[in-house]
C-alpha cells in the first residue's frame, strides 16, 4: 500500500494525524509536484461526502485552505500572512470531517514567524490537519520538524515499486547481526536511501510513534549532509539499524 493510499483509509476511519511534513526528492517542478499530490489527496478526503469535487476545483471547498507566497514576491512569510488561517480555525469543519489546510514554501517560514505557530501545529484549536510542503527539502528548526510526520514523496511508480524494508524485515527477524547490515548498505547511498524511504514509508503505514519517525528523520539529514563522501558513515547505518530492530 503506498502513502497516498495509507493517508486517504487514515482519513475515512478518523485517524489522520494533524501536522505533516510533505517533501520530494524530484529535483524538477518539486513545488507544483507537491502542491498537486497533496491537492488530489484532498479530492479523496472530501470526495467520500461531495462527488464534484476535481483537483482543478478543490480549492472551491469551504474547509480547505492554501496559504502560498505569490511567485512573484520575495522574502520570508510574514505573520500576518497566516491571519486567514488563524480565522479559518475558528470554526468547525462544515462539508468535511476535518479542515485542511496546506501552507507551501516551508524554507520561508523564519524563525520568528514558525515560533508563533508552534501552538497551532502542535494542538489546533478544532478537528483539522496541516500540510507543510517543503519542496525545497529545507532543514526545518526542530521544534518545527518534532511536530510533525514525515512523508516523503517521488512519484507513483516509485510509490508502486517493492519496499526494500518489507524484504528486509524477515531477515532482521531470523538474526541478521550489525555488521552483515552495515556491509550490505555502506558502499551503496541510492540503496541506502531508498532503505531509509522505504523504512520511513513502513513506519507511517504501521502507525510506528511519531518519535520513531523523527529519530528516522534525524538519520536522514546525517546522509543529507554526508552526499560528499564515498561510503556511508558506519554510526548512521548502526543507528538504523538499531531503529528497524525496535520497530520489531
């Protein structure tokens, strides 16, 4: 089951989380690409209740909002940028069963203005669920990044494709020891981040704590900020593999 389909059966049996974090490793259009994705995500959620509602017209739904900077401006979000948002969580969903809103552009959330939304995205005021697109792949502050569930996304056919992590589960279970792990992985980074996405994917259909999700992320900006070497540091893939040996 791919993420996409995981969020839309969280959606009917009342169990969507209210924050997530969406990203991509497409390096072209990453911004529409996300925007869309979560937008036609948002066509399964309120079409179980309204059959009119089309990707090209979603945004016409009373309990969904964008908050986005016009291409044309520069600079950061301001506060008052998020004053709709503020009044849109004020009352309670009307058509939906929750509200939707998703903010892009997550690298131009300053400092200033992500701690005042800190208190939103931890406990909203009223039923709902925020989508924070990070297109750019920003390194988020991690009061942010803590707050939220993590989805990365690259496109359906990679969504469709086998997960590595399910292949690897049963032979964590039968004893794979440390070192046999770490010599599969660490002279291969696109296999080690498909691992990571995989696993990542594994624990969001699995309900795996929210905590787990973020120790996974902070293992994932190790390799972020490791591309310029050869082989995959030794500690990181030791720390994911103590993470999977957990979840199990």
């Amino acid at each position: 089951m791919n993420i996409k389909k995981t969020l839309i059966n969280k959606s009917r049996t009342d169990e969507l989380g209210h924050f997530y974090i969406v990203t991509t490793n497409k390096t072209d259009n990453s911004k529409g690409f996300l925007q869309d994705w979560v937008l036609d995500l948002c066509v399964s959620f309120v079409n179980k209740e309204d059959k009119n509602f089309r990707v090209d017209n979603i945004l016409n739904h009373e309990d969904i909002l964008l908050i986005q900077k016009d291409d044309k401006e520069t600079g950061n979000f301001k506060l008052s940028d998020f004053s709709q948002m503020f009044s849109f969580l004020n009352y309670s969903a009307t058509r939906h069963d929750r509200k939707i809103i998703i903010i892009e552009d997550a690298h131009k959330l300053s400092i200033g203005v992500a701690n005042k939304l800190l208190k939103t995205l931890e406990e909203p005021p009223i039923k709902s669920t925020i989508f924070l697109l990070n297109s750019n792949n920003t390194s988020l502050l991690d009061t942010v990044s803590s707050r939220g569930i993590k989805i990365r996304i690259s496109n359906d056919l990679e969504e469709h494709t086998k997960n590595m992590f399910d292949e690897m589960l049963p032979r964590i279970k039968e004893g794979i020891n440390t070192d046999e792990f770490i010599n599969e992985f660490r002279y291969d980074k696109e296999k080690e981040v498909k691992l990571l996405l995989d696993f990542n994917s594994w624990c969001l259909i699995n309900n795996i704590p929210a905590k787990t999700l973020w120790s996974l992320e902070q293992i994932n900006k190790e390799y972020q900020e490791d591309l310029i070497y050869h082989s995959a540091p030794l500690h990181r893939l030791n720390k994911l593999f103590n993470l999977m040996q957990q979840v199990i």
